[in-house]
C-alpha cells in the first residue's frame, strides 16, 4: 500500500474523471493484433460450463486461458494413483474451440495438495511420485499448452536459505526444482516452461528482498542447465502500488535470456473508501495503467498478461481477503454482471500503447 491511502482526496489514484477510453468495441484479444502480445484470464470449468454469460465473455475477451484450479494437485489427484483431466480437459477443448491458447497452472506448489499427500508422500517416494506427476500431467497435455508454470511460490525471504519450506524442499531438497524443470523439458518439449511467483512488482524493501532472490536462484539453476525458460510475475496487486523498481529488475531478466510473463494480475480496492463505487473503480483502473506502462516498457520482453480471473463475481479476493467495511470487492476488468469497467479500459489503452511499441524496430547503429 502506498502514500496515496492515507490521503486519498489529494492523490491522483482518487481521480474519478481518469478516462482510459470507451467500453465499447471489440474484445480484450483483439486489441494487440500486430505484435502477438496476448490478453488473457483464469478460469475454472465449471464456470465456462454452467454460465453461458460468462464463458460468451471468456471467448470474446481471451486470447489465452489459464485454469484456476483444474491442474492442480488437488483436482488431478483424486487418489494417489488416479488421474482426474476432465476439468482441464474442458478448458482445452473450449480454447480450441474458440482459438485461444492455454497456458498450463502449476506442477509442484506447497498449497492445494490433496489431502492422501501428507499421508503417504515420504522421503522414500516423493522423488517418484513428482516425477510420475510431471510425467503423467505433462504428458497429457503435450503439444496443447503454450507454457507450464512449472514450479510456483518457491522462495521465501523469511527462511536462511531463500526457499520456502515447501513439502517438497523437506522431502528431496532444494534440488526438486530443477529436477521438476527437467522432468517437465523432456515430456513437453514444446511448452515454455516458468517459474512464476508473487511480491515481485511492486516499490519496497518487502519486494526488493524477493527480486533477489528470484534473481539468484534463476541464475543459479541456468548455471547448473536447467531448462528454465521464463519468470511468471503474478501481480496481485493493491491500489497506490507503485512500480519504480520494476524495470530495472525486468532488465536483469531480460539478461539472464529469459521471458517474463504477467501471469496472474489484478488490483484490490481495499484501501479505497468503499463509497463511490465510480473512485474505487478509477483507483483500481490507475493502477492497471501505471502497472501495465511499467510492465510492458521492454520491448517484447512480455508476451501474455493474464488476468487472474475476468468478473468481479468470481474472483479469489473476495473470500481470500475481503474488504474490511464488507463490499464486495471490485479487482477485475468485468463487474458482476459482466459489463466492463474502468480497468478494462485501462488494460486495452495499455496493450494497445505496447503494441506499438512492440512494433517499432531498435534504431540502428549510425555508422
Ligand atoms: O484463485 C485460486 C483459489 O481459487 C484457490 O482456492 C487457491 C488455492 O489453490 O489458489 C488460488 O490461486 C492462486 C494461484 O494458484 C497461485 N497464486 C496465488 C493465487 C491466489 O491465491
């Protein structure tokens, strides 16, 4: 949170007149048609199945999906020796149907394991059972995802040693990341494969801290040729973030030969008084803007940016981390009833302002 919530009336994130365009014309896909910068969003089958609405939003607005839920653990692995794809099999199939592409969420994190893990994974078969995992889920899915998030959340500034003490760092060490990276290379050879992590976009110590040590260990698995390909910037991020900070760290990923993904973005309105809806709604749309100019400002470094969710109805803040004063809060480009907000404006001003960027050649050398 910055300066901006403590004094709101004085800052320019309070602005209700910000107009980042109309919200009317074609879908959040077709805004960046010359540069292949793609929108996209998370969502769950059930949703695109069960609500018409929705799912008609998803193919107008999508160039890409990526399941919420359906590919993790918890939903894969009904048993610790059954596979369950229905769930992300549908969204396949739906992003084939409507040309999009899919990118595949996530292959080994500390959360939403199903509950056989804790029981029966053990240091004797943790190696073959993440192997087996990576194996199977990659396996299936072939030739069909555009990129894994390959491992996810794995470090953690809190713990001497920079990586988090996830089940899997207790049971093989930190060595399961790149074992994970290389099991995930050689059953898709095609899929960009990331690490995708959070607290990295914003100004402050909390996420300087975090940089570097993404930084280190990205440098430190390429060094041993583990074939990561890309860093995956979730941004959740929190109305008066600001992203000073974020290029330079964006440089520094750009030199280790990698590509940065905005995987997971969306902005809670939590420090914005609740009333107006229309202040809240500029506050959120300002800090898509500011993100997404700061974000995109390297030319061609970032190919995807991925809501995560589309609606205000479905998303993870809502139960994750509620407004205190109990308004629903309001982080996404869609509001409940699917119309467009500020935000969406915001988002295609700001696709539209890098494809152009993206598209404009480095001045030669003058001889
Ligand atoms: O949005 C997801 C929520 O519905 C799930 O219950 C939760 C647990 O798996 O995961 C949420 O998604 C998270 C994502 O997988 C990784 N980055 C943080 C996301 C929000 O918590």
């Amino acid at each position: 949170m910055g300066a901006c919530s403590v004094s709101l009336g004085a800052c320019a994130l309070d602005n209700t007149q910000v107009d980042y365009g109309p919200l009317d014309g074609p879908g959040l896909r077709e805004t960046p048609p010359r540069s292949g910068l793609l929108y996209g969003a998370a969502v769950e089958a059930s949703q695109l199945g069960e609500d018409a609405a929705l799912a008609g939003a998803v193919a107008r607005e999508c160039a890409i999906l990526v399941p919420e839920g359906a590919l993790k653990w918890r939903a894969l692995r009904p048993a610790s020796d059954r596979f369950d794809f229905r769930g992300g099999d549908a969204i396949v199939r739906f992003a084939s149907l409507h040309g999009q592409r899919v990118r595949g969420h996530t292959l080994v994190r500390h959360q939403a394991l199903p509950d056989w893990f804790a029981a029966s994974a053990g240091s004797g078969n943790a190696s073959s059972l993440l192997a087996a995992h990576i194996e199977t889920v990659c396996g299936h899915y072939a030739g069909q995802l555009q990129a894994w998030d390959v491992v996810n959340e794995v470090v953690d500034p809190r713990a001497a040693h920079g990586l988090r003490e996830t089940p899997w760092w207790r049971l093989l060490g930190a060595g399961y990341i790149g074992t994970a990276f290389r099991t995930a290379r050689a059953a898709d050879p095609a899929a960009v494969l990331f690490l995708n992590d959070y607290g990295l976009e914003a100004d402050g110590h909390a996420a300087d801290a975090k940089r570097g040590l993404v930084l280190t260990l990205l440098r430190r698995l390429l060094d041993a040729g583990v074939p990561v390909q890309g860093l995956g910037l979730q941004s959740h991020l929190v109305v008066g973030d600001r992203f000073d900070s974020l290029i330079g760290f964006l440089e520094q990923v750009r030199g280790l030969g990698l590509r940065v993904a905005v995987t997971e973005l969306d902005v809670s309105d939590v420090p914005v008084p609740g009333q107006p809806v229309s202040a809240r709604d500029a506050a959120v749309a300002t800090t898509y803007a500011t993100f997404l100019q700061k974000v995109l400002a390297v030319p061609g470094l970032v190919r995807e940016v991925l809501t995560w969710g589309l609606t205000d109805a479905t998303t993870w803040l809502r139960s994750y981390r509620p407004r205190p004063d109990g308004l629903p809060t309001r982080p996404l480009p869609l509001d409940e009833a699917l119309a467009r907000k500020p935000a969406w404006a915001a988002i295609r001003t700001s696709l539209a302002r890098a494809d152009a960027r993206y598209m404009i050649p480095s001045p030669r050398k003058q001889a």
